[in-house]
C-alpha cells in the first residue's frame, strides 16, 4: 500500500505544479492586473487648527489637486469611481520647508486589494502668513439699467458691513467689497441675495477662497420710482445795480425729468425755481445747481447733478432831463368851488432809461399830475407826480407852488 502512494512521488509533485500553474494563468488572463489613472482628486486639508490657533493663516501655493493611478485586478478596478478616491494632507506633519505629504486612499477598497500611487504632484506646499480682519462697507454695483420709465431711487444692502479675514497680505489688498444688482427692464422694486466680491485698487478680482466673510450673502434692496417730464421755470428777482437794466435772461433746459410716487408725480407739472439778480450789472453766464430745488417740489431728481445753464445781459441806463410845461400837469381831485394858479413857470424831470427810448421821451409821455384832494384856500407846494410807465423812471421829484382861491360868485 505505501509503494502504491510513494510510486511516481516526483511526476505527481510535478503534475500538482503544472495544475497550479495552469489556474494562475487561466485566472489572470480571466482577471488581470489593470490600473486606472483618476486626474484632478481635490486635497482635503486637516488639522488646520494646528496653524489657526497660532493666529495664523495658510495659502496653498501647490498641492491643490492630485492625479492618483489605481492598481488592481481588472474585476475590482472597473468599479471605483472617482468619488470613491479621495487626498488628505495633514497640517500637523507640516515640515520646517510648508510641505506636507499628500496621502491617497479608497473608501470602497482596502490597499490589499488595490495599490495607490499619486501622478507627479506628491506634496503639497503652502506659505504661512499673520491672519488679519478688516471691516468694509458694501458698495453695490449696478449691472444694466432699469425702464425708460422707472427711475433707481434707492439701493440698501443689508449688511451694509460686513467683516472679512484672511492673510494679511491679501486684506491689505482689498479696495471695496462689491455685490452685484441686475436691474435691466425692471419696473417694479425688488429684493435679491448677492455673495461679495473683493477688488484691489486697480478694479482686480481677488480670490477671495481663503478669505472668511461675516456674511456669505447680502440681501440688496432696489427701490424704484415712476418719471415724469416737467417744466422747469426759472424767475429773476430782484433789481439790477441803480442805474442798469436786466434786458435778457435765458436758461436752458426748460424742461426736466422728475421721479416720485404717483401721487407725488400727480401734483406737480413744473418746477418754479428763484434766481437773484440783485446788484448785477455786467452780462454772465452761470451754471446752477437744481437738485435740492427738485427735491423741495417734493419729487427727486433723476440727475443728482442736474444743472440750469443761465445767460443774463444788463444795460447801462441813460439820464435826460425832459422839461415840463405848466400847462401840463393836470390838477386831480380839485375842488369846483376852488381856483388854482401856479406860481411855478416850468420844471424839470430827470428820467432814466434805455438810450433809445428816453432821447425821444415827451412832457406829455410822462403825463404829470398834482393831487389836490383835501387842501383848502391858500398857498400850497405840491409834488408832481408821473403816470408809471415800463421802459424808463422818472428820477427826480420836482415840486410847484400854487395859490388855492375861493372863486367868487358873481351876485
């Protein structure tokens, strides 16, 4: 019986070998050894305490992503996915050079099954820099604009400061802290979430994804307002320097556009807007600020800046003494019982105005008049009056003397 076991030992050890090695072959080509190249595995970075509670920040200067190469037997390959990969780098093995070792790993495999080798990136290197903090206050960027009717009256943003960390050099950097507003052919006021950016001072983005916001979101608020076109009147007042006239005054536009409520726009059609002349004598030109006149009509400007350009021109005024005959001045008011004699032959008025006009100026133009309401017999001296007539002004203020008689009836 042992004969029969021990006979041929060495063929059957053989044959045994040959079967081994015949299933090895039969399963490795039924399953092979494949690997599979995974680009772009973002690095998760942990034990970052380990920098912040020194008051510090880090930057990744290289590291940020991995290409990670999976080895295995084909049958297990084919069924991971990039999401079943993942990288770590471990701040707390942080090197005196800011360089970390970056560790692949697998959640559905154990490295006994597969082999994991990262492609050229292997480490990941940072800078450390002083953390700081910084308070800015929103500035709201407005993208497109709003109908031709409606008007932006207000903006809000809320916060409207907000505070922002990260390395000091890069807070250092920042010039505003901007949200965006799309306000194309709205027509109605509205509210919308904005995340904020942050610029430098030459208008740059900067990356803010090391950066930490007090808020992530601001909520803007955009107010909106119906326009109207109204006219736009605008009065001299008061008197130029004695001696001149204000003879043209001209201002543009004449019109304006307006905004406010419905029932703010319903109760104005014109804006009345006062400018003073007083003292002037020589031609200007001026360009004046409306804005505030606007707002006291109880509607907004649409034009913060909104001016009035206005042209005034003045002229010298001339003097003419104009002889006035006695019998030219009227008696007004006089008594039927009573006779008046002047005792006074001729006077003088001096007027004043434009040249062309008081060179041809007449006693009779200037229609000269006593009143005598009220005076009894006697020898009274009267001021002589003139008609007000537009053009010119009668300067002086002559006087005459007069004799009031009782008239005698004849019996």
């Amino acid at each position: 019986m042992k004969n029969e076991l021990t006979k041929n030992l060495g063929l059957r050890i053989l044959s045994l070998l040959i079967a081994i090695c015949v299933w090895i072959v039969i399963v490795s080509i039924d399953d092979p050894q494949v690997s599979a190249t995974f680009r772009d595995i973002p690095v998760t970075t942990v034990n970052e305490k380990v920098i912040t509670t020194i008051n510090q920040v880090y930057t990744i200067l290289e590291g940020n992503s991995v290409d990670i190469t999976v080895t295995g037997k084909q049958s297990i390959v084919d069924k991971i996915r990039k999401s079943d990969l993942k990288a770590e780098a471990d701040l707390s093995n942080l090197s005196k050079t800011n360089a970390v070792e970056i560790v692949p790993s697998c959640s559905k495999y154990s490295e006994e099954n597969i082999d994991l080798t990262l492609g050229r990136t292997k480490m990941m290197k940072v800078s450390l820099e002083n953390k700081k903090s910084s308070k800015f206050q929103i500035e709201i960027h407005q993208i497109g604009e709003a109908d031709s009717n409606y008007y932006i009256s207000e903006k809000l943003a809320s916060p409207n400061i907000v505070e922002v960390e990260g390395p000091e050099s890069v807070i250092n950097k920042i010039a505003e802290l901007v949200v965006e507003v799309n306000v194309n052919g709205r027509v109605a006021s509205f509210t919308n979430l904005s995340i904020p950016k942050v610029y430098d001072n030459n208008g740059d983005l900067i990356d803010s994804s090391n950066l930490e916001f007090s808020a992530h979101e601001i909520s803007v608020s955009v107010t909106l307002e119906k326009t109207k076109e109204v006219s736009l009147i605008i009065n001299p007042v008061g008197n130029a320097k004695p001696g001149y006239e204000n003879t043209a005054f001209l201002y543009e536009p004449k019109k304006v556009r307006v905004a406010g409520s419905e029932e703010a726009l319903a109760g104005v059609s014109y804006i009345s807007i006062n400018y003073d002349i007083s003292g002037r004598f020589e031609n200007f030109e001026d360009n004046v600020a409306i804005a505030d006149d606007i707002r006291a009509a109880g509607v907004i400007p649409i034009d913060e800046n909104q001016t009035v350009a206005i042209s005034a021109k003045f002229q010298k005024l001339t003097n003419q003494e104009v002889s006035i005959p006695i019998d030219d001045i009227q008696v007004l008011h006089g008594d039927d019982e009573l006779e008046y004699e002047f005792n006074t032959r001729a006077i003088n008025a001096l007027v004043q105005g434009k040249t062309d006009e008081v060179r041809s100026i007449q006693s009779a133009d200037l229609e000269p008049y006593i009143d005598v309401d009220g005076y009894k017999a006697g020898t009274h001296l009267f001021q002589v009056m003139f008609k007000d007539v537009e053009g010119y002004e009668v300067l002086s203020k002559p006087t005459v003397n007069v004799t009031v008689r009782k008239i005698e009836k004849n019996s």
